[in-house]
C-alpha cells in the first residue's frame, strides 16, 4: 500500500501582470521519494516550489491548493509558513554564492539556521554545525567554519548549501539545478551525497535539473514540464526506456548518444512559446511532428496511459529507445 503524500499541489496556477507561468500543476511527493522535475528554462519548475512556499513576489497571482501533510498553506500565515520553510521543506537554490552571505562566516550562517530551526545556540550549534559539515563531505570541518564564503570553491560552498539545508533536518528537500556551474566530479560528488542523505534520513527529495543523465541515476519518477503544465509523468525507467509524449520524446533524442556511429544530434524544431501570446489548444503544437487540426480544439487534459504514467496528447505513443543510463 502506497504511503499517504507528504506534499499535494492541485491545479496550481501563477501568473504574474496577467502573464501565466504556471497553467495548473498537479503533484504528489511521498515520504522518502525521489521525484525529477525537467524542462527546458522558464517551463515552471522553479515557479512551483517556490509558490508552493510562499516565496513569490507579492505582484504574482497564486491558486489552487499546497498541502502538507493535509495542511493548506497557500495563504497561510507567515508564522505557519516560517515554521515549514527550513523545518519540513527546505530548498537549495542554484546559484550558492548569491544564496550564501558574503559578510558573514559560512559556520554563522548554517548555525543561525540551527538555532531557527531546532532552537540550538553557542557550543551546542557551532557543533552540530561541524558534524553536518562532516556530513556533507567538507574536508576540515572544523578550520572551515570560520571561512568566509569567497574562500571556498564552488564545490564546497554547494556542500555548504547543502548542510545549512539540512540543518533544519526537513522531510523534503527541493534541490533546484544543485550541480549548476560545478565540474563532473564535483556534479557527482554532490548527486552522490544527496542520494545517500535521503536513503539514510528517510527524507524526500525533488530534483530540478536540465541534466536528464542526472534525473536518470538519482529519481524514482520524472515530470515532464512544458509552457507552464506538467505534460508527462511516469516512472524514471519507463520515462526514458518508452517516452510518450512528443515533447518527452524530443527531449530524449537531443542527448547523444554514448556509443554506436556518430550522428547529427536531433533538436526540437522552433522555440518555446511567449507566455503572454500562447497559441490556442496545446501549447507543443507549434512544434509537435504528429500534432493535427483537433490539436488547436482545446488544451489536452493529462490522462492515464498505464499505472503510474500520465500525459497530456492527443496521441501519446510508446516508443522504445536505446537506452544511454542505467536505471
């Protein structure tokens, strides 16, 4: 029997001066899940959580419903939210040296989520600050709580990230695009350690990434975004062994492949549509090599395929492809 959702968001839609960034998202997140978020940039991704969460500016217009644990919190109180925020959700943002305070010391800042967070002050913080710094894998733990920001490399200030995120010990962990930036054995240093903090803590965790090799080795299910709505969702070894949506498909076949003759890589044909002037029914159509007059009729609902696979076409296909990662 399946676990009850740890986090429910229903029909959620955003826009901003009228603008739609988000057209009606709809997932769940399971205790201890891991679940891939990709699509090309300004699909929504980021938009969801950070909705979800409370963090938009005050000019976006939020609906729908975010539940935790069946608790609402779109609208809630800002004392309701700064008890989820950090405690039971905790985001890591893409870019740590814009997220991490560059006048103050790296151990202050992930001690000043401690005492927030688990109420933790003076030896009782500066250790448990040192102890998720071993955690995550940071060489010296101790000397490196007095570094300040632009002393560390990339690296280690996403691992700095990464335990101050942690600090709040939360049930789910958002981690937006977490390897930006980072060279491939740092990348895998980093998907590493948040796949073995999560099966260790018992703790969920959303990936967003354009990096689908990433989604691929670290996600139990994928959701495929596009123009602002969730266009594919299915387990990750169904998701890239048999894609069934077009734009899934497309995707897929933009990544190289790692053996065989070489070959020209595919591309999705035209760009994703302005925001402000979406063309009418789906919004792939524009792009889509099987889309069809009924395709402009109205905006197709996402509908079952099979257990645990969903998307939103007209003429959802199966079609098997090599595959280049192993699930």
């Amino acid at each position: 029997m399946q676990a009850a959702p740890l986090v429910s968001i229903r029909d959620l839609a955003v826009d901003f001066a009228g603008v739609p960034a988000l057209r009606g998202i709809s997932l769940d997140i399971r205790p201890g899940e891991a679940l891939g978020m990709v699509g090309e940039s300004g699909c929504g991704k980021s938009v969801t959580w950070l909705a979800a969460l409370g963090l938009l500016p005050g000019k976006a217009r939020i609906s729908g419903s975010v539940t935790l644990e069946g608790r609402e919190l779109l609208g809630a109180p800002a004392g309701v939210l700064d008890t989820v925020r950090g405690r039971r959700v905790a985001m890591i943002f893409q870019d740590p040296a814009s997220a991490l305070n560059p006048v103050h010391r790296v151990g202050r800042q992930v001690e000043e989520a401690l005492k927030l967070h688990r109420g933790l002050r003076g030896a009782a913080a500066r250790a448990e600050a040192r102890r998720l710094f071993e955690q995550v894998g940071i060489p010296d733990a101790g000397r490196r709580l007095d570094a300040w920001p632009h002393e560390l490399s990339g690296g280690q200030n996403q691992r700095v990230m990464i335990a101050m995120a942690l600090a709040g010990q939360p049930d789910l962990l958002v981690a937006d695009e977490p390897t930006t930036a980072l060279d491939v054995t740092i990348q895998a240093q980093i998907l590493e350690l948040l796949d073995s903090i999560r099966r260790d803590t018992g703790m969920a965790l959303v990936l967003i990434s354009h990096d689908l090799g990433v989604v691929a080795e670290t996600c139990d299910r994928v959701l495929v975004m596009y123009a602002g709505r969730v266009v594919e969702q299915a387990p990750a070894r169904a998701l890239f062994d048999t894609p069934a949506h077009p734009y899934a498909r497309g995707l897929l076949a933009a990544l190289p492949p790692l053996d065989g003759p070489r070959t020209r890589m595919a591309a999705i044909p035209g760009q994703v549509p302005d925001p402000a002037r979406m063309p009418p029914g789906c919004a792939f159509a524009p792009r889509c090599p099987m889309a069809g007059a009924d395709c402009a009729a109205g905006v197709p609902a996402s509908r079952n395929l099979e257990p645990g696979r969903a998307a939103a076409c007209l003429r959802p296909i199966f079609v098997a492809r090599q595959r280049e990662y192993a699930l």
